[in-house]
C-alpha cells in the first residue's frame, strides 16, 4: 500500500471513530512524507481525539513551520497546548491565529477560554463576545461569557449570557 493509499485508510478510520487506528496508519506516512500538511493536520486530530495533547503539539508545531501564515495550525496548537496545560504558549498561537484569521468566531473562543484559564477575565470576555458575535448561534460562546461575567461580578450580563445559551441550546440547561 503506498502513501496516499495509508493516508485515505487513516482518513476513513477517523471518520469512523478509531482514532488509533488512524493514528497508526498516519506514523508511517508521516515518515514518508514529513512536513505532509494534511497529514501532519489528520495525524493531530486523531491524537487530540485520544487525549495525546503532548503527541498532538509536536506534529502541530512541525505543521506551523510547514504552514507558518495558516491560521487553523496555529488554532490548533493552541488547542493542544492548552489541553496539555501549556496556556502561556497556547496563548501565543491563539493570537498568531487571529491575526491570520481575525473573523474567526472559532479562535476568538478559543483565545477566550486560555484567557480565562490565565484568569485574565476581561480578555476572556472580550473574545467570547466576539466569538459570540461573529457566531451567533454558538451556545457555548455565550455560556462561557455568562461564566466570565459571574467571576467578575456582573450577574445581570451572566444572566443574559446564560439565557442566550439557553435559548440556543435548551437540551444542554440544567434544572
């Protein structure tokens, strides 16, 4: 089987939910085609997928030295290294991303959520209004600027955060 045959087998385990199984095909292709942007990019979605942040940051950064003005690497490895608890470079990449991509509603939730863990609140609001803006529809957007206001005081914005969230997204309330 050669390269870009592995590459579509790894693509339809992924799909189908084995991620490992996706993971272990893409090593050897990774091998034979290093800096593979696809690769690189499908090869770190299945280590995500299993909770491999650590795995996931190093085909990450190798896939922003390959694509250096590629806003979802950068978002993407901002998503690794804050899962793997590196927020001060999960930060980093966050704001390399929204230059690249500044109408992103993805990367401004994401770059709000490393603010918060940074415990940097009104950064953090910022973004999820922005995030909320650009993506209207985006219930999580709106639950996590609803938590921002609660940890900065303001239960009226909360408030009309959480019930925006609600309205979107009814099966996720709470009782």
């Amino acid at each position: 089987m050669d390269a870009e045959q592995q590459f579509q087998a790894a693509a339809q385990r992924y799909q189908s939910g084995d991620f490992s199984g996706a993971e272990a095909c893409l090593e050897p292709v990774a091998q034979a085609l290093p800096g593979n942007p696809n690769v690189l990019h499908l090869l770190s979605l299945a280590r995500l997928q299993q909770g491999k942040a650590d795995a996931a940051a190093e085909s990450l950064k190798t896939l922003t030295e390959v694509a250096p003005n590629s806003a979802d690497a950068h978002d993407l490895l901002g998503v690794a290294l804050r899962q793997a608890g590196r927020t001060n470079a999960a930060l980093r990449h966050f704001r390399r991303a929204l230059e690249l991509n500044p109408q992103s509603a993805d990367i401004h939730y994401n770059l709000g959520n490393a603010y918060r863990d940074d415990r940097q609140v009104e950064r953090a609001i910022t973004h999820f209004k922005k995030a909320a803006e650009l993506d209207p529809s985006n219930a999580n957007a709106f639950f996590n600027l609803g938590q921002a206001h609660m940890n900065r005081g303001d239960m009226a914005q909360a408030l009309q955060a959480f019930q925006q969230a609600t309205r979107l997204a009814p099966q996720d309330a709470e009782a």
